[in-house]
C-alpha cells in the first residue's frame, strides 16, 4: 500500500468533501482516501499496480474540484490574489446596486432606468462568480449538490424572479411604475455572492492561520550543513547528507540530521522538539536530533538518520496524521452533511409549494424558497470537528505532545483511569549502583567483570547502569556468546561459564537460595542477583529517583478525577515505597508485560477508559491493549510505534496538559456541532416565514446570505 497526498481546490463544505472522498474511493486502486477541510488536502491509500494519479485528478477535475499531488504546488499560488481581486470586484458592484435598490425613488432617475441598472449590475456580480453556477451546476448533474448549489439556486432564483417583474410591469413607451422597485431583489441576488464571498475570504484566513502554524513546525530543519571532507569542511544541501557523515555544528545553528556527538561540547536548545526551554548539556556520546539548536559551543556530530529517517520527521508524520484523520464524532457529521444540501432543497421546494397552497402570490413564495436555500449551510457542520482537530495537534505539537490520529485526541478526552510503568515514567531511569555484595569465594572485580559482559549487550536502564559502574571500576568484559534476555533478566556465557543476572523473581531465587550477606538492601532499592553456573554469587543494589514532574501528574490526575496505577516489573517494595510517596491507592510490583495488559483488560470489563503510559518494549502490549496508550519519546523504538500518544519530552506535566487539551477540544466540538444543529434548526423555518402569518415578519435574501456566512465564521473563529 503506497499513501499519496494531493492538493485539492474549490472545497467549501463538508458536502464538498464528501464528494470528493467518494469520487476518490471510486477511481481503481484506490483503498482509502480522507480529506481535511482545513488544509485542503486529500489522502490516499492505494494499490500501485493498479493506480493511476492521472485518473484520479481528472475524475476529481470532472466532480468540479481542482487536484494535484501535493509537491506541484506552483499552479496554486496564484489563485489567493486572482480570488481576491474577483471579491473586491464583487463587492464595490454589489454595494453600488445596494445603494440604488435602498435609494429607490429618492434619485434623480426614473424607476425603469433604476430597475434596468439594477439589473445590468445584478447580472455583473452573477458573472464575475460564475464559478458557483458552474459548481452547482456540476453538482446538480452528478446528483451530488452542494453549498456552490444552494447559492447558485438562492441568487439565480432571485435575479430571475426580480427580471420576470421588472419585464412584466414594463408600461406602454416602457414607462415602470415606481412601486415596482421596492419588489426587485436584485440585490439579494448579488449580495448573496458578496456576503458569501466574504465569509469564505475571512474563514480561508482562519483557517490559513491555522495550516501556517502546522508549516512552521517544518521549517524548523535547515537547509544546510556544514560537513567534513577529510580535513576540511563545506557547506552543503540536507539532502546530499548520509549516514555516517560528520557535521560541524557551531553556536546560533540549527541540527539537520539525527546523530551521536563525536567531539565537542554544546548546549542545545530543543524547546522546538520537545518543548523545554532550558538547554541541554551535551558531550561525546550523547545523542542530538534534527531540528533542536546550538545555543552555546559547538559539536561534530556523525550521523545516523537524515530526511524522513530522523525523529523529527517521524513526529511531523503524526502531526499530519492528526490533521488528516477524522474523529469518530466527525463522522456523524459527515453523514448529516451527505444528505443535508438535498433535504434543504426539499424544504425549499415544500416552502414554496406550502406558501402557494395557502393562497399567497407566487412571487411571495418563491422568496420565502430561495431564503431557505441561502441561509441553510452545510459549512459550520463540516468545519466544526476538523478545525478544532487541527488546532489542538498543533498545540499539543509544540509542547512536545504528539497524538497519532483525531480518535487518539477523541478518546484521550474520556481517559478516567490511568496506569504507568514505573522505570523511565515515574522516575528519571537513571539508576545508579549504590552497593555490590558478593560471597567470600568470589571478588568484587571478578563480578563486575562479568556483569560488564553480559549487560553489555542490554539497552535496559539497569543493565546500562551497571555498566557504568563496573567500567567506572576498571572492569574489563571477557569473552561472551549466547546471550539472550528475558522478562527481568540476562544470560550469556562468559568464558566458558553461564552467567544470569537478573530480580530473584525473574530467576526463581528463593529466601533458602540467596546466601544471608546478600539480603539486606535498602527499602526501595531495586535488587539484582549475579547467578553462576546455578549459584548465587553476588548482589547489586541500584537505586533510581523519582521525576519531580510525577508529582505534578499526579495531583492534575487528582483533580481531573483520574484513578491511577504503577504497574512496574521491579520488585513489590520498590514498587510499595514509590506508591506511598506519590500517594496513591494501586501499585502492583513483579507485573510480567502479559500481566500488565491483563490489568489493563481487568479493568476495562469494569467499564474504565485507559490510558497506558510506558517507554520500555515490555510495554508495547498494554501500549496497544489500552483506549490510549502514551509512550515516553526518550523510550524504545517499539513502545513509541506501539503508542497512540507520543512525549517527546519527558515533562510528565505534558500528560495532564494533553489530557486537559483532549478535553477542551472535545467540549469544544460538541458545542460547535450543537450550534450549527441549532442555527440551522432555527434558521430554516425563520426562512421559510413561518413567523409571518402571526407578525408579518419574513426575512430577506440578502440577509439569509449574511446569516449563513456568519454560521461559518463562528466555527472557524
């Protein structure tokens, strides 16, 4: 499957959309496609065997909508100014006829002459937005109308209603009886496409505003960089950059590959990444990413990913993602906007045919008609959920929380029970040795000796620590084969000897099988036994510290009536003295990965929504099992491909604060959704006059026009 994205033009509502997902899913090849209002792009998933992006864009093309692969964008940047001379020209004819319909006999003209230039500028304005005609048009053939439809009917049916009297009451020597004015709606007519025209202008602004924001991620990466040639350096494009080249990076310059720091030290500004403002210290050895700054120093870094290898590209895929997918809540108003632009010309017809029946004149009925066109809009219902969608992921985005679709974002908001591993989530994952005991037969160097060895070969904190330590001593590692690892623990043989270390659960020690001076550990300490051809021969203590920001969590979680769990694979004391000082209710220790996506199982039967944070690949079954799962971007490849959520920083603050956002956005939606339900519901039958048999009130064209554009500007506003 091979994911294309395209440019599409002339979108204006979600009927619009809808369109051209059904035209797009109709063309061969074609297995998904997903369209964002907001962007104006559409998305597909396609067979390439069968494919054909020619087809596409001409089917596209003949639905009445302009398309191009995304990369062709050339053709594009003209229309914003052609579409905004065409509106200012719209506007100063529509307001000249306004001002001759609203002056009437007070002018200095006779009322034909009045009528006649009415409807030369009337018929001006319908020129200048043909557009709409021919889109409408399109729609009606294709039986897939749309807003361009209702307004192309709204203001056609009002010029021609307005040029029928205007012919019809031409006197003998085509004199025009002067209360004939006062029954033109020649003005509705052309400030239908001024008022829509407008709205369309400011809503593009909004929405404008809210794809720039997005953009501005990406032009975080440089265009250049500076690289070494032997000896020498020179400045070149990103894209001739490699793996296993060596920038040079200096102060005030931007990162333009992931890498590893070879020489050098730097402080390095990844507030754009991962939302911190404090720079970080680094030296040989630390790992840099694509995008983030030098503030201070400098680097040479070699490269490990460039292009869209990098994490930072991964990151700006999920942005796109987020953008680009729709919400399930979404999906309800597609389906209502699929049928909307039919029902309301039902109404109109119905308004008609009702007004008719019950005596009214003709000409009293057809404006009531072409007012239930005007007003109704399908715009506020389509742009209600992905404009709210787009905003939040671009401002989770920019404090390093990356969520991976719109259902993501919909399902954080009812998260009401959370469980976090413990390791690299809680606390910093930074262990440190505090104690090494070992039986009398067997030296300190010896044991570290092997546990370099052995560990050597883990990328798991504890491991890492250990191995710290046992270099930090003078530790040399011996020969190693055969290693593997399992849940809590390592073997590999080490010069002929089989070596495990691991928790005792892990490797099945008993109180009987641990000699007596390798028992006393700290409270809290995390324990790890060295086990030599089957006999215990030493004990590692290692300790890790709390996140200040676990705290901080923990309180939001409090006050957004969150129930939370440590579900950790070390051992139950550490797990009971982290509990306690974050006070909580649930702590489960020795939790193998099958037995915390049980938990999270156990407690969905209970009817909890889910939210699984963890960094590690044992935690990439809870990550995949749980309504959301959250991983620590600092963590394993596997746990952040296996997560809903991505922090890429490590500020557990950000959870609370993405949660918060899930929330608010979702009550934003539904408020956005329920009134654009309420202002059609209400806005239709004021339109239809259903208010002037009691007080003679009825609404006007013009201002049917402006209601409706205003209903869009609420939700993009």
């Amino acid at each position: 499957m091979k994911q294309i994205k395209y440019t599409v033009g002339g979108m204006h509502c979600a009927a619009c959309s809808s369109r051209v997902e059904r035209t797009a899913l109709a063309c061969r090849g074609v297995k998904e496609a997903a369209i964002n209002l907001v962007r104006g792009t559409l998305v597909v998933c396609v067979d390439a065997s069968q494919f054909s992006s020619d087809n596409l864009c001409k089917q596209i093309q003949a639905a009445g909508y302009s398309a191009s692969e995304q990369s062709a964008r050339d053709s594009l940047s003209k229309k914003p100014r052609e579409a905004s001379c065409q509106l200012l020209a719209t506007v100063v004819v529509a307001g000249l006829l306004f001002v001759l319909a609203m002056a009437g006999e007070k002018l200095a003209i006779s009322p034909l002459v009045n009528g006649s230039a009415q409807a030369v500028l009337a018929a001006t304005v319908l020129l200048l937005n043909r557009q709409y005609w021919l889109a409408g048009l399109r729609g009606l053939v294709n039986r897939a109308p749309t807003m361009d439809t209702l307004v192309a009917l709204g203001s056609s049916a009002s010029f021609f209603l307005s040029l029928v009297i205007l012919i019809a009451n031409l006197g003998e020597e085509g004199h025009l009886s002067s209360d004939i004015l006062s029954r033109l709606y020649f003005d509705s007519s052309a400030m239908i496409y001024a008022f829509v025209g407008v709205g369309k202008w400011l809503e593009g602004k909004a929405r404008d505003k809210t794809a720039a924001s997005l953009e501005a991620l990406a032009r975080q990466i440089p265009h250049e960089a500076v690289r070494f040639i032997g000896n020498r350096t020179e400045r070149v494009n990103v894209e001739t950059i490699r793996p296993g080249d060596v920038l040079f990076v200096r102060a005030g310059e931007a990162i333009a590959a992931d890498g590893v720091v070879v020489a050098g030290q730097a402080q390095i500004d990844e507030s754009t990444f991962t939302g911190e403002s404090l720079p970080r210290e680094v030296q040989t050895g630390d790992e840099l990413f694509c995008s983030t700054h030098v503030a201070g120093g400098w680097v040479h870094l070699k490269v490990t990913q460039t292009g869209m290898s990098t994490r930072f590209a991964r990151i700006l895929n999920l942005v796109d993602s987020v953008t680009e997918s729709k919400a399930p809540i979404e999906r309800v108003a597609d389906k209502v906007s699929a049928v909307f632009v039919p029902i309301v010309m039902a109404l109109a017809a119905l308004t008609f045919f009702l007004w008719l029946l019950c005596g009214y004149p003709a000409e009293f009925s057809l404006v009531n008609a072409v007012c239930v066109l005007v007003i109704s809009c399908p715009c506020a219902l389509g742009l209600a959920t992905p404009v709210a969608v787009t905003i939040a992921g671009t401002l989770a985005a920019r404090n390093g929380v990356f969520f991976k679709d719109a259902a993501a974002l919909e399902e954080m908001s009812r998260i009401d029970t959370a469980v976090l591993d413990k390791t690299g989530t809680l606390t910093e994952g930074k262990f440190s040795v505090t104690a090494v005991r070992t039986v009398a037969s067997v030296s300190s160097s010896a044991v570290l000796s092997l546990a370099l060895s052995v560990e050597s070969f883990s990328t798991h904190p504890l491991a890492q620590a250990l191995c710290r330590f046992a270099q930090g001593h003078g530790a040399k590692p011996g020969k190693t084969s055969n290693f593997c690892a399992g849940q809590g623990m390592v073997r590999a043989d080490v010069e002929g000897k089989v070596v495990e270390i691991g928790n005792a659960s892990a490797l099945s020690l008993t109180a009987e099988s641990i000699p007596e001076n390798l028992k006393n550990a700290e409270p809290g300490q995390t324990v790890l036994y060295l086990r030599v051809n089957g006999v215990v021969c030493a004990a590692f203590s290692l300790s890790d510290t709390l996140k200040d920001s676990a705290f901080e969590l923990i309180s939001k979680f409090r006050q957004l009536g969150v129930d939370v769990y440590i579900a950790s694979g070390d051992a139950a004391s550490v797990v009971q003295v982290v509990k306690d000082k974050l006070g909580l209710n649930h702590g489960i220790g020795q939790m193998t990965p099958e037995a915390k996506e049980a938990l999270v199982e156990k407690l969905h039967r209970r009817g909890r929504h889910v939210l699984f944070i963890g960094d590690g690949i044992n935690d990439a079954p809870s990550l995949v099992r749980a309504d959301v799962g959250m991983a620590i971007g600092a963590g394993t490849n596997v746990a952040v491909d296996s997560a809903d959520v991505v922090l890429v920083s490590s500020r557990l603050s950000d959870v609370a604060a993405a949660l918060s956002l899930s929330r608010a956005v979702m009550r934003n939606i539904r408020e956005n959704l329920f009134w654009a339900f309420f202002y059609n519901v209400l806005g239709i039958p004021l339109a239809a006059g259903v208010l002037y048999p009691m007080c003679g009130w009825h609404l006007s064209p013009m201002f049917a026009a402006a209601a409706m554009s205003l209903s869009s500007l609420c939700v993009v506003g």
